[in-house]
C-alpha cells in the first residue's frame, strides 16, 4: 500500500497503500490444517516477475473463474482494472480505465490503494484520495457497479466512508466472519501523535460502519517507526483456525516491511485482547534478492485452488533520488505463500520469487 505523509494539520507522512486483501470470495479460507507439501505448487504457480510492473498496493481478486487486477498507478490520477483466467495473464490483460480524478475538492488528488470487493450483489472499489487545494487531507471513498462484469456497466460514486475522527485515513479492506462483515483500515491517531494505526469496526453496508471502532496495532516497534510511524495495508486471510491480517510499516522507502496479526477463529474479533502481533516483520527488504522495501499486500489463491498466494509491490533498487512517493517503481511481484507446522504463515524471507 502506499506512503502518505501527515503532521497534525500539515505534517507530511509516508506511507504505502495498497493494500489488504480479505479473501471474502466463494473460497471463505476457513480451511483448516496446513498446506499440502504434496501438491505439485510448481504447477500452481508460474508467473513473470515482475507480474506488473510500476504499479504499487496490488490487489487481486479471484471471483467468477477471474482474477480482477487492481492497483495505485504512478501518476495518481485515475483507477484501473484488469481481469484475466489465470495469474500470468494479468501481465498482458488489458488495463480499462474505470474512474479518474476530480478537477478540484475532494477525490481529486493522491488517488491511492483502490481494493475490489464484491458485496451484497454489487463490485465496490474503496480508495484514498485527497483534494488538489489541499492534497494530505486523505480520506477514504467507494464506487460501486451493480453489473455482473466490473469492466462493464456504470461505476457510480458511493460516497466518502465515514469515520468517528476525522483525520487522514486510507487503505480500507472489508471481509466477512461468522456472518459479520468488517472494515479495517488505516488512520492517523491525531490527538497524540501515534502515527497511523490499523482500526476495525462492524459494516453497517458496504459504505458504513457502526461503532465502536477498535485499533488493531498501533506502530510502536523499531521496525515500524523508521522515518514515519506508520501501520496501514492490511489484508485478511482465513485459515487454520485463526484470522491473519498482514500490514506494513515504516516510511515507503526501504524500510517499509510487513508485519503480522491473528486471533483465532472463535474468538471475539472486536475485542482487541485476543489479537496478537509478531513483534518482528514477517518480510522486508533482502538486498542479495534485490527486494527493497515490499509490503502492501493482498492474498489469492492459485488456479489450482490450494496454493495460497501473496501478492506485494517492492522495488529492485534501495536508493531513490527525492521523496520515494515521486519514484514510481514500485512493481507487482507474486510467490507462493507456505505454513509451517504451527499453521502460521511462512513468509521465506530468504527466497526469491
């Protein structure tokens, strides 16, 4: 997902957006028991890396006998999607322009991290946007397009998703559980200078949330703070009896890296004691791989419907001349995502893509 840049009122912050990926498709993730070391995963996963490149916070969504591809372009001016029946061919599939910016107010600057769900029978894009008089005052906002293709039909303004503070939010992802369906999101704590924390609440409908509102993670370890104090990008996957919502911390440079959360399947999501947080990232930056700074991910599954997939931007070099939000070289790279005996995600910070 993303940088942004904040300071009470005018303070810039970084971060970087795309994120989250909740896996609220046909394939509810419940599953329960490690991967299957016996499956041919080689069959399951071919794809070019870079998948896509300059394109930042991917997010990808298999739904229908489809992947839907979606993600921050450089320039920060419009929204895109892509489809395609398998993985690779994202790389090739055309790109439809489906929204652009506004000339002025808001949604009219910095539009971020747009994520592509598929809600009470209609396609809902969520998004950050700023406003061109004023391009840090980000906030979070939705279309909707009640057309069976998303690549077809009318995508109509939802409207800004409102939340109890009003301050510099993006990053929003939604998922179900138990029946229930959630918003996570990423907000600046403005009243004591946190940074930005990752907040759940209930989903009223797609565009509204009821309180309370609860934080998730707050970015308070070494590895979360460098050059900004930052949390946001998650994305939910179910599986092996726990809900796992990955994030990513730190400035959008080569510090940004990704950290874990879960609570167990059973447990009450809404109350924050029974979520836990690895206390170091589970993926950062490996000079030897030549990934610097990969983070705002999302989750899919493979064409064989086991393999689960990770889906993140990085880039392939650590120095970037300016502010890292004029470097569009973020690109979208895939691997295939491993458990361990525990059934916790392995990430294999040591292997290449």
């Amino acid at each position: 997902m993303t940088y942004r840049h904040l300071f009470a009122g005018a303070f810039i912050y970084a971060c970087t957006w795309i994120s989250a990926c909740a896996v609220d498709e046909p394939a509810a993730r419940d599953a329960s028991g490690a991967r299957d070391e016996g499956h041919d995963a080689a069959k399951a996963v071919t794809s070019p890396s870079p998948l896509v490149p300059r394109r930042a916070d991917p997010w990808v969504l298999r739904q229908g006998g489809f992947y839907y591809f979606i993600a921050t372009v450089p320039e920060y001016d419009r929204i895109e999607l892509r489809r395609s029946t398998t993985v690779a061919g994202l790389a090739d599939a055309d790109a439809e322009v489906i929204w652009r910016k506004h000339a002025t107010g808001p949604m009219s600057a910095h539009i971020w991290a747009p994520e592509l769900h598929y809600i009470d029978g209609a396609w809902i894009v969520y998004f950050a946007a700023g406003e061109k008089e004023d391009p840090w005052k980000i906030r979070m906002y939705a279309l909707r397009n009640a057309s069976a293709n998303p690549l077809e039909g009318e995508w109509q303004e939802a409207g800004r998703i409102a939340t109890p503070v009003d301050s510099f939010s993006l990053d929003a992802t939604s998922f179900t559980h138990k029946g229930k369906r959630y918003l996570v999101w990423a907000q600046y704590e403005t009243e004591n200078d946190l940074g930005s924390q990752l907040l759940m609440a209930e989903q009223v409908s797609a565009t509204e949330i009821r309180e309370p509102v609860i934080t998730l993670t707050t970015p308070t370890y070494d590895w979360e703070i460098q050059g900004h104090k930052v949390n946001e990008g998650p994305a939910v996957l179910k599986k092996n009896g726990r809900v796992f919502i990955s994030y990513s911390a730190s400035a959008t440079d080569a510090n940004y890296a990704m950290g874990l959360l879960w609570a167990d399947t059973d447990a009450d999501l809404m109350d924050p004691a029974n979520w836990n947080k690895a206390p170091e990232p589970v993926f950062h930056t490996n000079p030897e791989l030549k990934r610097f700074g990969p983070g705002h991910n999302s989750f899919t599954l493979a064409e064989d419907g086991e393999t689960d997939l990770l889906v993140y931007h990085a880039r392939d070099y650590r120095d970037i001349d300016g502010n890292p939000l004029s470097d569009g070289n973020r690109a979208t790279r895939v691997r295939e995502l491993h458990w361990d005996e525990n059934g916790m995600p392995d990430f294999r910070q040591a292997a290449p893509d």
